[in-house]
C-alpha cells in the first residue's frame, strides 16, 4: 500500500504515526470541548440576568441545538464531496472562540442569541471530527472508539464546568467566555498540525442520500441520541441550574453540579468502552433510558441542592453510557466512504434533540412550573425509549455473535 493510500486510511498507518494522530486528536477534541463548555454551567443563570422571560431564556439556550441541527447534514455531505475533513474541523474549532466572544461582549438577550447560534455552528466540528477519529479504528471498534471520543469530550467538559464558577468568581460572567476564545484558538493551532491526504470525492446523489437515511440502523439510533439530548438540555444543561439557584445554590453550586454530571458521563463512557462487546449494546441502552427516567424524576421532586446532586448523577450516567452506543452503531454498519454522511445525518438527529429540549421545556416551565416539566420529561424519555429500543432490536445484530442489539 502507497504512504498516501495510507494516509487515506488512517487504519494502515504505521503504528507511531497512528498512535501521534490519535494523540493530537484527543488534545484537540478536548480542548474544544473546553471552549464551548467553559461557560455553559452558569449560561442559563447569565440568560436570566439579561431577561426574566424563561421561555425567552429557553430561546437562547435552544440556539445551540438548531444551529448544530441545520449545519450537520449539509456540512457532512461538503466534507464526503470533496474527500477532505480537515477544513471543516478547522473552521468549526475557530467559530467556537468567535461564539464565547459574542456572548461575552453583548448586553442583550439578541446577542446572546447570536453568539449561542455561532457556538451551534461551531459544533458541526464534531461530524468530522468523529468520522476522523474512529477511521483510526477498524468497524467493529467503531462503539468502542465512540465511547473513547465520549470519554475525551468528558474530560474538556470536566474541566471547563469545574472551572465556571471560580472563573466567575475572579471576573464576572464575561471572564469564562474570553477564557474560552483563547483556549478555542489554542485547538485551531494543535489541529493544523494534523496530516490528512483527500480521498476520492463522493458526489452526492438524491437518492443514495435517501437510501442511507431510511436505513434503520442508522436512523433509530439517531432518533433515539435526539431523545437522550433532548433530556440533557432541558434539565441538566437548561433548567436545572435555575431550580438550584431557586433552592439557594450559587454559582459554584451550578458549577459543582454541571461537573457532577459530565464526570458521571465520563464514568458512563468507560463502562460503555468496557463492557459494549461483553454484554451487548441494547442492555448498556436499556441502562441508559433507565437513568435518565430516575435523574429527571428526583430532579421533579427536588427540595434541596443533595437531590438534585444524586439527580445529575444519574442523568450524567444515562448520556455516558446511552451517546457513544448510540453514535457507534449509527455508523457501525456504514461504508466508509458515507460515513461523514451518515454521522451528520445522526448529529443533526440528536441536534434537533438539543433545540427542542430547552425551547419546548421552556414554554412547558412558563406553563406548569419547572418541577412538573422534569416529571412529563422523564415520563417521555423513557417511553419512547422502551418503544424505541425495539425497534433497534428488529433492526440490527451484533457483528461478532450475531445476537440481535
């Protein structure tokens, strides 16, 4: 094999050159996932001081869903047409630092509004970046190479959430989101750095693009990542921290909590990447709907900051364990050739989750108050969870027993 068909198919490299890639990868992804989080413990509370309106509050936290939700599919069908990743991950990295410097500089609701919108934008980095990454690994690793991306994403998140609050001790509210510009521009330099050879373009075709996404092995997994983010953002990330300001937590208690929560996701990602091939996808999945019901039920009954602590526990349990499966067998049994395709199609599915989480639990939360939103959300997620999840079990098998997902 030529040294360029080689760095075409990163899988063949030789195995320093392998293991350097998957080194700046990981720096990079976490890096990146440290600007866009750096701020976003405290994000609905600084939303809050610019307007009272909790369903305008849900607004901008939405921004972040529907802009990733637009710009996936289309993004992922530029990086396959031109046979190159690298630029869109670029770009991606730098709007991260372009969106926390929005936010950090506006005085209104409007700017806010705008400047989650280009972190939404910035997010579309992730098709790439995860199609990039798992190429490094042969298909039957794609759940564990998920849960490994899953688990780097977990540390960057870890380290911004815990670092939010004294950030915003020293400086205000704007002093993590110009934290978060200079380390976004910090990625953009340790990702240039990245070797990538082009692959042959694939234009894209109607009805190859039709049959890819009526393909149930990867549009069940993708709807069901929607359902998970969709309780994500409309509790952990949207309107849990308001309830324990409400409760008297400060803005190191919505710190603690939203480190809490990505740590437990992180611990999630490590039992998935251990224990996906021993016990199968569908029981880590049935675990994973399980905890999101339990988070988001004490999360309703919460009279005091110690449930809502055991509340994010479980939901950090429930995305660790249920996004990286998900993500994994979404691409699992998909050409290579299409699968930034199909991995744009999954992140704009569970996108839409993330727009639709904060937006509508906003309006339920003006309607019938905060508690009772978190109770019809877990109810919802694990219904159509179950329901989900039998539909998956029709649809797939697992690669190396044969036994149904």
């Amino acid at each position: 094999m030529t040294e360029r068909a080689a760095e075409a198919n990163p899988i063949h490299l030789d195995a320093d050159k392998r293991r350097l890639t998957i080194i700046t990868y990981s720096t990079a992804v976490i890096l990146y996932w440290m600007a866009q989080y750096l701020y976003v413990s405290t994000l609905p509370s600084y939303v809050q001081s610019k307007t009272h309106n909790l369903a305008l509050v849900g607004v901008v936290l939405s921004m972040y869903g529907l802009w990733q939700a637009i710009i996936r599919v289309p993004l992922g069908i530029a990086a396959d047409w031109i046979g190159w990743r690298k630029p869109f991950i670029l770009v991606g990295l730098a709007l991260a630092g372009v969106g926390a410097w929005t936010m950090g500089t506006t005085d209104t609701a409007n700017g806010l509004i705008v400047g989650r919108a280009i972190s939404g934008l910035a997010a579309g980095a992730w098709v790439p970046l995860v199609v990039a990454f798992s190429s490094l690994f042969p298909p039957e690793e794609t759940v564990r190479a998920s849960a490994m991306l899953t688990l780097l994403n977990s540390v960057g998140r870890i380290v911004a959430s815990a670092a939010n609050g004294p950030l915003n001790n020293v400086g205000g509210y704007s002093l993590a989101f110009y934290a978060a510009t200079g380390i976004a521009m910090l990625s953009v330099v340790i990702a240039l750095s990245i070797s990538e050879a082009r692959r042959p373009p694939l234009r894209p075709s109607v009805s190859s693009l039709g049959r890819l996404f009526a393909r149930k092995d990867v549009l069940v997994p993708s709807l069901l990542s929607a359902l998970g983010q969709y309780a994500n953002f409309g509790i952990s990330f949207g309107f849990l921290p308001i309830l324990a300001k409400q409760l008297g937590g400060t803005d190191n208690t919505q710190s603690v909590l939203a480190t809490l929560n990505v740590t437990m996701l992180a611990l999630g990602s490590l039992a998935a990447t251990a224990m996906a091939n021993r016990i199968g996808a569908r029981r880590l999945l049935y675990a994973s709907f399980l905890f999101w019901f339990l988070g988001a039920g004490l999360a309703a009954l919460a009279r005091s900051i110690p449930v809502l602590i055991v509340s994010q526990v479980c939901l950090g349990l429930g995305l660790g364990t249920g996004y990286p499966t998900l993500m994994g067998l979404s691409i699992r049994d998909v050409a290579n050739a299409e699968r930034t395709i199909a991995m744009g199609l999954h992140q704009t599915l569970y996108a839409i989750g993330m727009f639709a989480g904060p937006a509508l639990s906003g309006v339920l939360a003006n309607a019938v108050g905060i508690r009772p939103m978190f109770a019809l959300t877990g109810l919802a997620c694990l219904t159509l969870g179950l329901l989900g999840l039998q539909w998956l079990a029709e649809s797939q098998v697992e690669p190396s027993s044969g036994r149904q997902v």
